[in-house]
C-alpha cells in the first residue's frame, strides 16, 4: 500500500513539475488574442493576392448563384401565385451581404483589435487598483496560501493536494484556450462564407452559430481577467482566501469548458 501511494505521489510530483515548468508560460502566451495573430500562419494567408481573388470571386459567384434562383422563384410566383420575398427588400439584403462577406476579414480582424483593446483596458484598470500583474502566474506565487485555513490530519500531503487542484486547473484551461486559439482561427478563415449564410433563412442559423462562437471565443478572455482579479482582491482576506482561489478556480474552470459545448445549444 505504501508502494502504491508513493508511486501516485511521484506521478504527481512529475506532472506537477511538468506544470510549473511551462505550464504558466503556455497560458501567458494563449491568453489573450491581439491584432499580430492575422500576421501570423496560416492567417496571414488572406493578405494573399491570389487567395483573395478566390474568395471574392466565390462570393460573386454565390450571389449570382441567388440572383438566379430568386428570379426563378419570381417565374414560377407568376404562375402559381405563392408568396415571394420583396424584390427591393431581396436587393438590399445582397447588397449588405455582398458589402459583409467581401470586407469580413477586415470586420474579424477590427474585432479582435476592440476586444484585445477592452481587455488590455480593463487588465490595466484592475492592475492599477490591485497595485499587481494580473496574470495566471498570480496563481503560480500563491498556490500554498491554501495551507493557512485548511486543516487536513498531519498525515495527509496537503502539499500534493494543492499541486494537484493547480495543476488540474493549469492542464484544463490550457486545453481549453487552445481549443479557443484554433476557433477564433477557423472562424476568422470561414467568415466570408458564414456572412453569406444570411441569404437563405436555411442557413440563417449557421451564421448567428459561428456569430455566437466567434463572439464567446474573443470575450472569455475579458471575464478571465476579471475573475483573476477576484482572486488577486481576495489575497488579504486570509479567512476566505483559499475557499475564494478554489472557488474562482472552478468558475473559470466551467465558464471556459462551457465554450466547448457552446456552438451545439
């Protein structure tokens, strides 16, 4: 028996180390998405002459491709009298479109700009009240606070308690904001062709989906910040600090896994 525990106690000391190692750098660099993420691969694929002139000229051909089939749909209203979309109201909804899906990488692009320049606000704006970085190295630094309020029986590791929540925690939300990274990646690659969703009411859907996941993918990382400042704020309350880290830990924890299933609700 003591063989076993000491054998699942150096697992953990070996992930744990893993962690400290390169963990919190891995989660300071994927952390928050700037503007230089459109000068890097494979984004800055759309500054591409050639790529360019392919997607404009599949959009054209798309909005073609409806022009034809609304005025087949105007033929066959003239003899069967069912009812059809505005002719004007059809015009202006390809104009927008036309207008949304050509400009879509300077539109993605401009919002990830305004949502890095919201959260660098509010970082800059938490940091001056908390007098403190608010980074996930916070954690880091203060991962055995935990030790001044729980009480466990002297023979309990509570150090290998606590390096297993950090790093249960650091493995996750690493996990996760890769997932986002690689999101917001595709997404700002397809943009062209979710803004020409809105021409069909069939695929209308598809395109408020990607709007959505787009959308929750940039403004995690704003709520992120905020509840390290929680955290951060909390650091003098010794009474409720560790329930405080712990509990901010597992609502960040959630907020971030809920991004993987948002895109099916």
């Amino acid at each position: 028996m003591e063989e076993l525990v000491e054998n699942i106690s150096s697992i953990i000391s070996k992930l744990y180390l893993s962690v400290e190692n390169k963990g919190y750098d891995i989660l300071m660099k994927i952390s928050d998405i700037s503007e230089d993420l459109f000068s890097q691969n494979p984004l800055n694929i759309i500054y591409n002459d050639t790529y360019r002139i392919y997607i404009d000229l599949f959009i054209k051909v798309v909005i073609f491709s409806f022009f034809i089939f609304y005025f087949l749909k105007l033929l066959l209203y003239l003899y069967s009298e069912n009812g059809i979309e505005n002719l004007y109201y059809f015009i202006i909804k390809v104009i927008i479109v036309l207008i949304l899906s050509s400009n879509s990488y300077y539109i993605c692009q401009k919002a990830v700009y305004f949502n890095f320049l919201l959260t660098d606000t509010i970082s800059k704006s938490l940091e001056n009240i908390a007098n403190i970085d608010i980074s996930y190295n916070y954690i880091k630094e203060e991962k055995y606070s935990l030790q001044e309020i729980i009480e466990f029986d002297d023979k309990t590791n509570i150090e290998g308690v606590i390096d297993i929540i950090i790093s249960f925690f650091v493995i996750n939300m690493i996990i996760f904001l890769c997932v986002r990274y690689v999101v917001v990646i595709l997404s700002i690659l397809i943009s062209p062709f979710s803004f020409l969703m809105i021409l069909s009411k069939e695929t209308r859907k598809l395109f408020f989906i990607w709007l959505k996941c787009l959308v929750f993918s940039l403004l995690i990382q704003v709520v992120n910040k905020l509840l390290l400042f929680i955290i951060i704020i909390s650091k003098d309350n010794k009474e409720m600090f560790s329930a405080i880290l712990i509990g901010t830990l597992f609502i960040m924890y959630r907020l971030n896994r809920s991004f993987l299933y948002a895109k099916d609700k």
